[in-house]
C-alpha cells in the first residue's frame, strides 16, 4: 500500500520569490543527518533541514509507527521530486518544505495557502 501524506498543489504566487516560476515544488536531493532530521534541497534553491520526530510519534496512523526506527527511517530515496522509503511511503515536498522552514516569517502566508497553520 502507498500512502502519500499532505499533497497540496502549489499556488505559484509571484510576489512570493520563493516559489517565482515554479510549477510545483519538488526535492532535488535529501540526505538523512540523524535524530529523524533530513536536510533537503528544493528546486527553488532554497535548503533546510526538516525535523519528522514529532510526526512520526505523535501521529497516530500505523504507517507512521513502522519508521519509528531510525535505521529504516534513514532508509530513504529522492523519486519524483519528493522523499519515498520503499516504494510504499513518501511525504509530500510542500510538507517537508513546511517543516524545515515553519519558523521563517516570509513563509507564513505561503503555509496558511497550503493548510499548515491557522
């Protein structure tokens, strides 16, 4: 079974130079750097790292308990513009994005548009 968790369509809003002549934000490369911590690199040019502890404990769903384990966890691969672990679970950009930026303050309207905060 594969589980895609949060895909939402970019709006490419232009006055936002984040997202400027993008069509949908994807992930060029990832690389696991310990803790449940990924460091990623979009294809806007914009790098951070994104923090999954508190979604793989704190959500309830059972395919989040399976990659509890940080050696399956760190078992990753960049496909399709986002991160996937085995073909069968993988995190959608806009969400992993969030995470690794949720504290940058010119980036709040852009998540509002997507769901991510209030």
């Amino acid at each position: 079974m594969k589980v895609i968790i949060s895909r939402k369509q970019v709006n490419t809003n232009k006055s936002n130079h984040w997202f400027r002549d993008i069509a949908m934000l994807e992930i060029c490369d990832a690389k696991y750097v310990g803790d449940y911590k990924i460091y990623l690199v979009f294809n806007n040019g914009r790098e951070g790292i994104a923090n999954l502890e508190k979604a793989l404990f704190n959500d309830i769903r059972s395919v989040f308990s399976q990659f509890r384990d940080k050696e399956r966890f760190a078992n990753f691969k960049v496909d399709h513009g986002t991160v996937i672990w085995s073909d069968e679970f993988d995190l959608a950009s806009e969400y992993l994005f969030y995470l690794a930026f949720q504290d940058n303050p010119e980036l709040q309207t852009k998540f509002k548009e997507w769901g991510y905060v209030a």
